[in-house]
C-alpha cells in the first residue's frame, strides 16, 4: 500500500496535534454525541499543551462528515493553526483518542486503509411490476434490467466510494445491449485498474447475470466473484430510485440524472458493501501479494535482516526498505529515535549519537517507524490476522541498488 496520502503530515514539521475520533451517525442525536466527544479531546489536546489556534483550525473540521451515514470516524490533524490533513476512518476507532506532539499519530489511519485493493463492484437485478405484486409465470420478457456499477478502493471506498454507472433497460433488449454494458464496466474496471470484481444478482437474474459476464474480458473473468443477494438488502439499493435509465458520475461532477447535483457527490457509502467485505477483507492487493512472497524468500536466506525492529530500522535509515511488513499485535519498543530534519531512524540515542544524528530525539516507536517509511518511499503491507506472525510484528523487503546491497546480507 502507498502511503503517499500521509506526506502533508509527514513532510511538513510539528507539532501535530491529532484526533482519531467516532463520529457515527447511528445514534440518536448524533451531532450532540460528536460534541460531546470532541469537548473532552479538545480539552486533552489542551492539558498537553495544543494552541489555541491550532485547536480552532480542528473546531471547524470536527464532525465535517456528517452526510456520511451509518457507522464511521473520522481522523484529523492540525499544526500551527492550519489543518493539514482530515481522513474518514471506515471504522469507527476503538476508543476515541487525542495527542499533542512532534510527530503525529499515523499508524491508526495507515492500518484503516489496508489493503488498499482496487475493485468493481456490480449490482443486477431484475425489476418486474408484475413480480412485485406478487404474481408468478412472469414471461421472459417482462420486466427491466438495473445494472449498477461502481469502482473503489477498500476499505476507503466504504465512505468515498468512486465513479458509479447506472443502466436501466428492458430485459427484450438485453441479449443486445449486454455487450455494451459489460464494455462501460470494463471502462470503469481498468481506469481505477481493478483487480477483483463482485458481482451481486438477485435470484431473478441468474441467465442475465451470466450474458453480462460472458461479455467480460478474461482479466476480469478470472478475478470475479458472483454472489447471489437480496436487491434490498441493506446495501444494495434500488439502483433505479433517482429517476433517469443511464448514467455515469463521479465526485465533483454535474447532474447526469441519477442523483448528483452540480456541486459533487450526494451523500451515500459504497455499493454492496457488506458482499465486498466477505470478498475482500483479510485480502491483499496484487503488489502486496508479491511484496509478501518476496519476502518470505528473502526471509528464508537472511532472517536477521529480515524482520523485527533492529532489521527494520537499519532498512530504513539507509533506505534500503522496499516495502515494510506489519502483523498484528506489534512489538515495538516504547521509543525509536527520529530525526525530523532527516527523516534517520535509530534504535537508541547511543545509536544515533555514534550516526552523527544530532537532531534526533526519542519518539513514539509506532509514529517514527511509520513516518520514516513514508519519508523514505517506502510501501505497507498489513498482513491478514492468519499470516505468519513476525518478530517484533514487523518485517521488511530490502531494495537491491547493486550487487555490493546484496553481499551486505
């Protein structure tokens, strides 16, 4: 995963103050609760010694959210009275949290974004008046097909899903424009270079379903899984609602008649959410698939310099690390050494005294290792629960340069 999202923090200097807050709108008053929240944060932020300027630029952002429904947080992250960074959090934390200090406290958000996997996600089913009425023999026919379609990231694409396609036409005429449909999701598919596809059909649409997939690529073919699910269900709206039988939108786009003002996007989570989480979660994207066979290999030939702080540490500070490995719980000591200026990580002061790191001072270990990373180009990878647990709970892929890299090992 790239962390590329994270550098107005990470690039620029503190102190950060930083709030992981839950901001649900499922309760009752919820704008209340927020407040509530957010008073007692404000006033821990303030204790470790926020400015008041700093802790008005959060009073403006706290709570910003409020069009995303149903259950969520929100993360964000000020210094010197300006807002650098505010995150939607597709969960919502734990526990509500606040720090004032030199580095801001990233790892949370960095982990609510893995695995950052690229997908489509269709929605078929099949509208028929006379099937809604409840009478059965409908002819073959009748009725309509609702396609939708839309592609994302997950988890982030839960509460800022992407572009979305709509199509509405009479099933008659479906075995021709099949092959046009499957041609827009296929448009939709490569432009945000999805590597799974979930397709939800209600029970009355499985030959429909299976004309659309046959007109698929085989790259997409190969990665698409079909699920067959309620066209009510909670997540899986009735794609027609808005009125017009096609349409395409995106955030920030103008009316095309499925819902979306001039200004943006209307207020909604993801498509078939709930059936993309039993897809995709505990997966990996395709790059962090191979960044974990690589390092196992590697792993296996040199394990001193493959995982646990120390390998890590030195990875990084001479940028050697490709990518970073975590696994859950983590390990780490209470502080690694960090030189902002820099971006050099030590394990000790005595370490970075001997390196010449004169600026570098005792930071939370979870904030430097993760800042270092992003400092350094470094990706993530956030293995599954059921992956092999790692020294410490941290491994890296070393970054070959030359031939002398690698008879370093």
């Amino acid at each position: 995963m790239k962390l590329s999202f994270l550098e107005p923090v990470t690039g620029a200097p503190g102190p950060w103050a930083g709030v992981l807050m839950d901001t649900s709108r499922d309760g009752e008053d919820p704008d209340r609760a927020i407040a509530r929240r957010w008073r007692h944060l404000r006033t821990t932020l303030r204790t470790q010694g926020a400015d008041e300027a700093t802790l008005k630029a959060l009073d403006a952002a706290v709570g910003t959210d409020r069009d995303i429904p149903g259950r969520h947080g929100q993360a964000l992250f000020a210094t010197h009275g300006h807002l650098a960074l505010t995150v939607g959090l597709p969960d919502p934390p734990e526990h509500d949290t606040a720090r004032f200090g030199a580095l801001a406290d990233l790892l949370p958000v960095a982990l609510a974004h893995a695995p950052d996997i690229p997908y489509l996600a269709v929605v078929l089913t099949r509208g028929d008046p006379a099937a809604a009425a409840g009478t059965d023999g409908r002819p073959d026919g009748a009725g309509e097909v609702h396609v939708a379609g839309e592609a994302g990231r997950w988890p982030a694409g839960r509460l800022a899903p992407g572009q979305r396609l709509t199509r509405r036409l009479p099933v008659r005429d479906w075995p021709h424009e099949a092959a046009q449909v499957a041609c827009d999701l296929v448009d939709l598919a490569d432009g945000r270079h999805a590597e799974v596809v979930v397709v939800c059909r209600d029970d009355g649409a499985p030959r429909l379903s299976d004309a659309l997939i046959d007109r698929l690529p085989i790259h997409l073919r190969n990665s698409l899984t079909l699920i067959d699910c309620d066209e009510h269900g909670p997540d899986v709206p009735h794609v027609m609602d808005a009125g017009d039988a096609t349409g395409t939108h995106a955030c920030g786009g103008t009316d095309t008649g499925d819902g979306v003002a001039a200004h943006g996007c209307p207020a909604r989570r993801a498509l078939a959410e709930s059936h993309l989480a039993q897809v995709l979660d505990g997966g990996l994207s395709r790059e962090d698939e191979r960044f974990v066979d690589v390092f196992f290999t590697q792993r296996a030939r040199h394990r001193s310099r493959s995982e646990g702080t120390a390998a890590v540490v030195r990875a990084l500070r001479r940028r050697q690390a490709q990518a970073v490995l975590l696994s859950t719980p983590l390990k780490l000591p209470e502080h690694l050494w960090f030189d902002q200026r820099s971006g050099r990580i030590a394990l000790t002061g005595d370490e970075a005294a001997s390196l010449g790191m004169t600026d570098a001072q005792p930071q939370p270990a979870a904030s430097a290792l993760l800042y270092a990373t992003v400092r350094t180009g470094a990706e993530l990878v956030v293995l599954p629960p059921d992956e092999t647990l790692l020294t410490d709970g941290v491994g890296v892929v070393l970054r070959y340069r030359d031939v002398t890299d690698m008879n370093l090992l």
